[in-house]
C-alpha cells in the first residue's frame, strides 16, 4: 500500500470512530513505535510522514482501539 494512501486511511478510522489522540499514541509507543506525539498527530492530520515501522505499529495500536471490527487501519503490506 502506498504511503498516503496507508495514512488517509489511518487517518479517517481514527476520526470515524473518535479514537483519543493520546491514548492511541500512548498505546502505539507501548508496542514499539517510536515517533514522537507531534509527529504521529501531524500524521494523522495528514501534514506529515512516518517511517514503514511506525506507520504499521501506528495502524495495529488503532486496530487495538477499534470496536467495530470492519472499520481496520491498513498496513503497508495490504492493498
């Protein structure tokens, strides 16, 4: 998967389902990611990039947080 089309994806979930911000983030350094909280919401706000790593750690933290199921953030690997 590209890497905008990866982070509007990511993005939108997060919106959708009204995910916090900093729980999210919180959970994403728990299992390994490494940017820092600005950079993850300029991510999310689409003004920013993140490396391969923290985009797909990013993408499990909020599929962790998710409580509709059908409503998944990708991984760079997916299409």
């Amino acid at each position: 998967m590209q890497e905008n089309d990866q982070q509007a994806l990511t993005g939108a979930v997060v919106k959708e389902l009204g995910i916090n911000l900093f729980v999210l983030w919180i959970h994403f350094v728990s299992l390994g990611g490494n940017a820092e909280l600005e950079s993850v919401l300029m991510y999310l706000a689409g003004d920013g990039s993140l490396p391969e790593w923290d985009r797909d750690v990013l993408s499990t933290a909020a599929n962790d947080l998710t409580l509709q199921p059908p409503a998944q953030a990708p991984r760079s690997n997916e299409d």
